[in-house]
C-alpha cells in the first residue's frame, strides 16, 4: 500500500469522494500542516492551530494510481478559492496536496500546470503543494461521517454549494448542449424524470459483463455483477456501486424512492425494497436510457481501468 494526503475543505467531503474508490483501501479523515501536536477538532475548527483538515488515503498503486487520484481530488474541489471551501470559510479549510515522495511532488506539480493551462477556470489555482507532514486523525466521530449519518451529510454538502459547483463546472453540461448531445428519450429521462418503455430498452436482458455510468456524465453507477432478472422489463441491481441520491417521490399519486447520479443530478429511476432478500432486499430499477454501458474488455481504452477488480473477484 501507498498513502496520499488531501486538504480540499471538510474533510467529510474528502473522504465520501474517495471511500469507494476502487484501489483505496482505506482513508482517515484528519489534521495536518500544522506545529501543534494532537490538535482536537474544536481547535482546528475555531483557528486555535495551523492545521487544515485533510484526509490520510491508503491505496494499491497497482489498481489505481496516484494520477488518478489527483484527478479525483481536483474534482472535488475549488482549486482557485484561497479563503476555505465553498460555505467553509478560513485557513483550516484551505486546499492542499501533501506529496510523500518526489514522484508524487512531480505528479503534483504537473497535474496543476496542466489545469492552470486548462481553462476550466478563469482564476488561477491556487492549491499549494507541501510536503507531508505528521498526520494526526480526527475522533471517531468524524470517521466515515458520509456512512454514519447519511441525511445529514447530504444535506449539509448540497447546502454548502459544493454539490452545485462540482456540478456545473465537472459533470453537467448546460441543457442547450444536452439536447444536441443525447436522444430525445435519454434526455426527457435524465433530465424530465421520465421514464422509458418496459421490455422496449437495450439493458433489461443484457447479459455482458461491464460497467454502466451515468450516460451525462460518466460517473460510475452500476455494475453487472449486481444486475438481476426482476422480470420488470428494466435494468435491475441489488446495490449501486457509485454514490446516487435518494429523494423521495410523491408524484402520480405514489411514494416512490426516486435515485438520481450524485454529480449530474440525472433522474436514474426509483428503488424498491423487493429484491432479493440475501442481497439486502433492495431493487434499483433503472431506465437504460439513463446509462451507457461500458463492457468489460473497453474499460482499460475508456478510462475506467480500476473497475476490473469488481470482475476479477468474480471470476
């Protein structure tokens, strides 16, 4: 195992981006950069130390590497704020990478270069880049937060604006440019909540191995290994392999469980408590026009090479 260390805001946040990342085996929320030993949360919070809250990442760098990670982390971030994180305001929430060794200080340095250069951004970033210091991470409380208290960590990052510059600046394109770009019946889905033909669609009997993401996007979403036959006529999993949100659906007189993508907030379909039972009883019902489906032999040339491991435990 390798570790890679990243200040990017609440360090919630941080952890939730990177938690179910194929290759990263673990992440620890935390506080580094600073002189004072032990720091408490309240300290950090309040200004008392130096520290900015950060997250420790254990990672196999034969699954993923240290590139891609870099890449996760500028995504979850605004790199060009100097004064915190979105509604996080002050030094302890400032954005950082804390580099282990040289050739993480030169992955570092040149994936800033190249996003300065980018334009994404019509400010500089000003992310710095430092070389790592004693870790110190935060009680128990603070661990895998996003898990614990599911609601209040949703809540909490789409009223901070994270949710929606991440949105706008990565994942979603402007509604002119998805009309052009998706089908008109991708488009009433993801973006109308509609709701395509059961039976008449390409993944409710697929039966290759792959990855299904966010056909705006490309955000990771399903896989086949938790696809099943529900005999519903729609593409059916167990559990998701991407963070999705869950809202609650009062429409055409029901109540419904509606999953939308986490980052472009498209409409995905609903989730019901009648799947298998030995699966955790739940059934994502999910249109195809919601998904673009990646086989497993693509994955490699499509970008999405850490995704083999789901198949190769299940082989």
């Amino acid at each position: 195992m390798k570790e890679a260390i990243f200040a990017g805001g609440c360090f919630w946040c941080m952890e939730a981006f990177f938690d179910s990342v194929p290759g990263v085996t673990d992440v620890v929320s935390g506080y580094t950069g600073g002189t004072k030993a032990h720091p408490t949360h309240f300290q950090v919070k309040h200004g008392e130390t130096d520290h900015v809250e950060a997250v420790k990442i254990a990672y196999d760098p034969d699954v993923i590497s240290y590139e891609k990670l870099l890449d996760i982390f500028w995504k979850s971030i605004d790199p060009t704020d100097p004064g915190g994180q979105f509604s996080d305001r002050g030094a302890m929430y400032a954005t950082a990478i804390f580099y282990t060794d040289k050739a993480q200080k030169k992955a570092a340095l040149k994936s800033r270069r190249k996003l300065n250069k980018s334009g994404v951004f019509d400010k500089p970033v000003v992310t710095e880049i430092l070389e790592a210091d004693v870790f110190y991470p935060a009680d128990e409380d603070h661990q895998g937060f996003h898990r614990k208290n599911p609601y209040h960590y949703r809540k909490y990052k789409e009223g901070s604006g994270r949710d929606a510059f991440l949105r706008n600046t990565w994942f979603k394109p402007s509604k002119n440019v998805l009309k052009k770009t998706l089908s008109p019946l991708s488009y009433h889905v993801t973006q109308e909540n509609g709701t395509e033909m059961p039976f008449d669609n390409p993944y409710h009997d697929n039966d290759q191995e792959g990855l299904y993401v966010d056909i705006v996007s490309g955000e990771p979403l399903f896989t086949t290994n938790e696809q099943y036959d529900a005999g519903c006529g729609w593409p059916s999993f167990t559990s998701p392999l991407g963070k999705v949100k869950e809202n609650s659906d009062l429409s055409h007189g029901m109540r419904r469980i509606e999953v939308r993508s986490d980052f472009a907030d498209s409409h995905l379909g609903h989730v019901f408590d009648d799947g298998p039972k030995d699966k955790g009883g739940l059934r994502y019902c999910i249109n195809s026009a919601a998904l673009r489906f990646i086989p497993k032999e693509k994955l490699e040339e499509e970008g999405y090479g850490e995704y083999l491991i789901h198949f190769d435990k299940h082989r």
